[in-house]
C-alpha cells in the first residue's frame, strides 16, 4: 500500500483511511471546494459493513424520525468514523431526503455521516455497483422514502440497493446492510493498493 492526497485520486478509486473502506464518489465544487464525497463500503478489519442487517425502523420511512438514525450518528458508528478519518476531516453538509417520486414530504437534513440516496444510488451506480455480486436481495439502505400514493398509505417503504447495484424497494422493517457516505477534507492522507 501506498499513501496519496484524496484530492490525487478520482471518482471509482478504492481506498483505505483509518479501518474504512471507501470508494470515491466525487470531489466537491463550489462551496464544496476541497473537500470530497465517499461512500465507506467496509470496516477493513471485518471486511464487512460497517452496520450489517439493520432495520430502518418498525414503522417509519421518514429518516430523520428513523431508529436508523439513531445507530449511524451514534457514538458506536459515527464516533467510530470520526476516530477513523479524524473528527476535525468530516465535513458537516446538507441533503435532500426528496422521496422516489419527487415529493419534498421530509425536506432537508443536516448531518455528517448518513446512508446514500436514491439519486446517488442512481448517479453513482457505475462505481459502486459489484459486477461480481450476483445476489438480487443482499444489499443495503438508502435514506429515501419510496411514499405509497395508491390507497395504502402506511409511510414505511424505503429504496435500498443491492451490491450488484439494483434499486429496489424494502418495508423499514426488513434487515439490510448500511453503506455510509461522508464528504471528507481532500487534503488528508489514504492508503491506496
């Protein structure tokens, strides 16, 4: 392994900072400007998740009200990435909980370390789809609602994605995995193959 600059590498790269896996997304912009996007696909030690078969919640598919949320920016998960990337290279940003079909229901969340959305699935589906995986059902959550605007109006649908990179839809009370994405400082050292 080899040390570089996270701004060396470019969106596809795999690399190693702390015991996180991750793969780069993007390199921000505007006011994003020296910092980049990544979706940590592993804890390196275990070489899984770094949350494995977790419900998004009983009866919720609205992440900010979620027992998902709770787990991710607890001190166990986000205190573990923060000890991992170092707290003062995790960058506090803003998204869109926009629902599949386009309804603004949950408006915008503040926050550190959160799963991917359905529209990030979407655009970056050719770097973190896994041509190897096969299976059709494992994967992990995004934190977007998929609202039910048939009748059955029970709120409790989520998009998740499956490693081989299909888009789906789960009951929040189903197990799935959880790839977290972060946008980091670009200027800190990773590991690199």
């Amino acid at each position: 392994m080899s040390d570089k600059k996270l701004f060396e590498l470019k969106p596809g790269d795999t690399f190693q900072v702390g015991e996180c896996l991750c793969i780069l997304l993007e390199h921000g912009k505007g006011e994003l400007e020296g910092t980049t996007k990544v979706l940590i696909i592993k804890n390196t030690w275990t070489t899984q998740p770094v949350m494995m078969e977790q419900p998004f919640d009983a009866h919720e598919s609205n992440y900010k009200l979620s027992e998902l949320r709770k787990d991710i920016e607890s001190w166990d998960n986000q205190g573990w990435i923060e000890d991992q990337v170092g707290a003062e290279n995790l960058v506090e940003h803003t998204v869109s909980l926009t629902t599949v079909d386009g309804q603004n229901d949950y408006g915008e969340l503040t926050c550190k370390v959160r799963p991917i959305t359905f529209d990030e699935a979407r655009k970056y589906n050719n770097l973190i789809a896994s041509s190897d995986d096969d299976s059709r059902i494992e994967g992990y959550w995004t934190c977007t609602a998929v609202p039910r605007r048939t009748g059955e109006d029970r709120g409790d649908f989520v998009a998740s994605v499956t490693y081989n990179g299909m888009i789906g839809e789960s009951n929040s009370w189903d197990c799935y995995d959880v790839r977290l994405v972060c946008i980091l400082k670009s200027d800190i050292n990773v590991r690199i193959d």
